[in-house]
C-alpha cells in the first residue's frame, strides 16, 4: 500500500484536472481493501474510491475525503476455460489485451473506453448497443458492514449506464466474466474497428 499526503490528483484522473486530496491510500490488493473499508466505517470515516479517474470532476479543488485508490496496483486475474476471475483495479484495455493472447473475448468493442474493472461494471459501460454486463457473470464486493457478497448478474440491477454499486455503498474486489472463444486475429480486428468507431462518435461511457 503507498500512502501520499496532500497529493495532486492531475496524473489520477483521465481529464488531467488540477484538484488536491489530503490524503490518499493506493492499495495492492484485496486484503488492504478490506482493512481500509473495516477501519473507515468503524470510525465512521467519510471516503471515496476512485478506480480510473475516467471523467472524474471533483466538486471541490481541494478533495476532504480521504480517497481509496483501486487502479492497476490492485492488478489479477485468474483464467478458466472461458471464464476469468479479474480483480476491480484492472484496466479494461489491458484486460482485453492479456484474454486476446489467450483466444478469448467478446466485448473488445469497448476497448476504447478508458475506465477500470470497477468503473467500467459500476457503469456498466457500453458502446454500439454492447454492454459490459452481457458478460459479467459474477460480482465479489464488500458492503459497509465488511461483509464479502457474492451478487450473481441478476442481482446487480443492470440498467442502462447503471448497476447497483451507483446506489450502495459496496466496494467491487473481483468480477467473474464469461468470455467467447475467439481468433486473435479477430479480436485485433475488433479493436482496430472500436477505435475508428471511438473517432467517429465519441460515445464513450
């Protein structure tokens, strides 16, 4: 876990804004997600997790949150025939990158989308009529009580640029995705085509 004090948060948020947080925790995996959200709401502690930083405008210059960092420190992921387990910090381009070397995807039409595991479900981001929740089969998280919840696809309340993580205070640890076997000749393909999409109509979410 890296702790910054008074850090500006320029180079943690894709518009590149100037604002400011006292203080900020990235952590390395689960298990310091866990210990943060079991201190934080013990001592009712107000905080704010930030994956990616895609889009991100902090309302205030200076951030009195503490922030929780869940980027790609937080980096796993674990492949099964064609499901794999991945961790809430992994970015969705790479995410896509490392199952093309092992023939699969599906939803490489959101390559251009510059958000995290995390975001990208709590967004259920979308483009072309494709939704990352057509291939999220499973969601591990935490509540505010630090209980482990394991929320199957039908329980997260998918709706259109919304899922239930918009509305309870849960952490996302892990997602379980149901993936295509395909060509990696296919998926770059795919990739190349989402780009020139990306360029064209700028519907990114």
């Amino acid at each position: 876990m890296i702790i910054y004090k008074k850090v500006n948060l320029k180079r943690f948020n894709t518009l590149n804004l100037n604002s400011f947080a006292k203080i900020m925790f990235e952590v390395e995996n689960a298990y310091e997600i866990y210990i943060l959200n079991y201190l934080f709401n013990y001592f009712n502690i107000d905080f704010i997790v930030l994956g990616n930083g895609s889009k991100i405008v902090f309302k205030d210059k200076y951030v009195k949150k503490i922030i929780v960092l869940i980027n790609e420190s937080f980096k796993e992921i674990y492949i099964n025939k064609n499901e794999a387990l991945v961790s809430s910090g992994y970015l969705l381009k790479n995410l896509i990158i490392k199952l093309k070397d092992n023939n699969l995807g599906g939803f490489e039409s959101l390559f251009p989308i510059p958000g995290s595991v995390g975001g990208i479900i709590t967004n259920n981001a979308g483009i072309k009529g494709l939704e990352i929740k057509d291939f999220v089969k499973k969601v591990i998280c935490l509540n505010e009580n630090n209980e482990i919840l394991i929320l199957n696809n039908e329980d997260i309340d998918f709706k259109y640029r919304h899922s239930i993580f918009k509305n309870k205070k849960y952490i996302i640890l892990y997602a379980l995705f149901s993936l295509m076997e395909i060509n990696k000749n296919e998926i770059l393909n795919n990739i190349r085509n989402s780009i020139i999409y990306r360029k064209n109509h700028q519907e990114l979410v």
